[in-house]
C-alpha cells in the first residue's frame, strides 16, 4: 500500500554525508529490535517467522564482528536465546561505530514504528482479529516507549512534549487486550500518530538522509548496495547487503513504484526475493539491476 508521510513533508531533503553507512546501521539494529519484540509476545510460530526474516540482515556483519554473537543469533529459537542473542548482537555493532546515538536511537524507532511489520501495520492487522499482530503492535510500541524515553534528554523541549503525547496517545489505543471493535480508532489515526513521533525525532535529532524524505537518492544508493552485493566475493555478505537494499526499497520506494512503475517493481520485488532464497548469481543480479534502473526514472531527480 502506497501511504503518504509526514516523514517526506516534515524532514530537509538534503542528505549528510555516507546516509548508506547510516541506513545500514538503521537496518540491522532494527533487526535485532523487531526480534526482542516478537520474542515479547511468545508465539512461537511468529517468532520463528521473524527469526527467518531478520536474519539475513545482520549475520553476516556479526560473524565478522563477534562469532560468538552470530552463533547465538543462528542457534536461538525459543524467546530468552533470542533476546540474549539481540543484545550481543547489537552491543556487537555499537563497537563497530554504528551511527551516532540519538540520530541512530530516532531512526530505529521509525523503523519499527513504519514500515512493513511496524506498530501502524500490526495494529490495522490485529483490528481485523489477527491477535498475533495485535501482540506485535502491544509490545511493539512498548519497545518504542523504551527507546524513546531513553533518547528524550536529548531532545528540545518542544518536540519531546509532541512525542509524548503521540505516545500516550498510542499507548491508550493499544492496550494488551484489544477492546472492542466498535472502540478501536481507525488505522488511520494510529498511522499519523506513528508519523508524527518518527518525522519529529528524525527532524530534532538530524538524522541525515532519511529514504522517505529522498526518493531519488534512495533509489540511487538501493542500486548501489545490489552492485555491491553482487560483486562482493563474500557471498554471504553479499547477500546481507542486498537484503538490506530490499528492506529500503520496500520501505520507501516499493509504494510509489507499485503506482508508478508497475511491470518493474513486480520484478524487483520477485527478483530480491530469488536473491534471498539462492545468493546473488549473475542472472539473477543482471535482472535486477536492470529492473532497478527501468524504475529509477520514475521516482524523479
């Protein structure tokens, strides 16, 4: 579904430098975010679902960077390994000098609050009676109110007031148990709400380069980390950052482009999924590139 957001109306358009160095960060502390979430709602399947999903982000970093913690993260399944493995995990990059704290801290909290999997998407979810996704908007949001009140020292005054509120706004439409459908707001409302807190703590803290706000740059560097990913000799990491090139994408562009580019976008989208399952062979990275660069007109700049 293509959403307009107040994080393309409310942030600068130009970019700091190296946002591909932040936004790799943003991905794979997210990752490990996403993964203490689902543990918090101990349903086994959805764990195993996400584990699968968030791997691919950060494995090939951590191997290079903490064997023991990427061993953790490939032998957890049950919800205090997974928790346990996410915080070796993200101590692991933090070493590795993942982008500056509270640029980095407002970037992973829009990320979870978001995109595909966020608290907007679970909630519309959990409202139809997918009480899996209810969990992951619940406990969701309560990892984003750890994150933010850890971050809100940091902030002008102004701008922690307004994402306090948003927040307990939130928080009073996403309660534990869900109340009855007649008393839940529309996903519409919770979506602003989640806008509001992520285009805020971007715009006070200067987080550089955010992919909504820069669709063209996006685009760009998306078709540079697939180039990368192609010609590294690591396959595995290789893969890493085209998996992390399709989270972008799919966040920021895929929208658009399911508008504006149709025919492309379904073979991007079919492509880095080929990528995903088999590694980054020449054919399959030939079709993507390709595809990538008969979109890129269409996102402008």
């Amino acid at each position: 579904m293509f959403r307009a957001s107040l994080l393309f109306m409310a942030l600068p358009l130009a970019a700091t430098a190296e946002p591909g160095d932040f936004l790799r960060d943003i991905a794979q502390i997210a990752a490990l975010e996403r993964l203490r979430i689902a543990a918090a709602t101990d349903e086994h399947d959805a764990l195993t679902e996400r584990l699968d999903a968030e791997r691919p982000l950060v494995l090939a970093r951590l191997r290079g960077l903490d064997p023991d913690a990427a061993a953790a993260l490939e032998a957890a399944g049950d919800p205090a390994a997974v928790i346990a493995a996410a915080d070796a995990g993200q101590a692991a990059l933090e070493a590795d000098g993942a982008a500056p704290a509270p640029q980095r801290q407002a970037g992973v909290i829009a990320t979870l609050l978001l995109p595909e999997g966020g608290v907007a998407e679970a909630y519309e979810e959990g409202a139809e009676g997918e009480a899996e996704e209810w969990a992951v908007a619940h406990h969701g949001l309560a990892r984003v109110r750890v994150l933010t009140d850890a971050l809100l020292a940091d902030l002008p005054q102004e701008a922690g007031a307004t994402v306090t509120a948003a927040l307990e706004r939130l928080e009073a439409a996403i309660p534990a148990t869900p109340p009855a459908y007649a008393q839940m707001l529309p996903g519409g409302e919770i979506e602003f709400e989640t806008q509001v807190i992520g285009a805020t703590l971007l715009s006070a803290t200067g987080a550089p380069g955010w992919p909504g706000a820069d669709l063209p740059g996006t685009a760009d560097l998306v078709a540079e980390w697939v180039k990368a990913g192609c010609a590294d000799a690591d396959a595995a990491r290789g893969r890493e950052t085209i998996a992390i090139a399709a989270f972008w994408h799919e966040d920021a562009l895929s929208g658009a482009l399911s508008l504006f580019a149709p025919a492309p976008q379904e073979r991007i989208e079919a492509t880095f999924d080929a990528i995903a399952a088999e590694g980054p062979g020449p054919v399959a990275c030939g079709a993507l590139s390709q595809a990538l660069a008969e979109a890129r007109p269409m996102v402008g700049g």
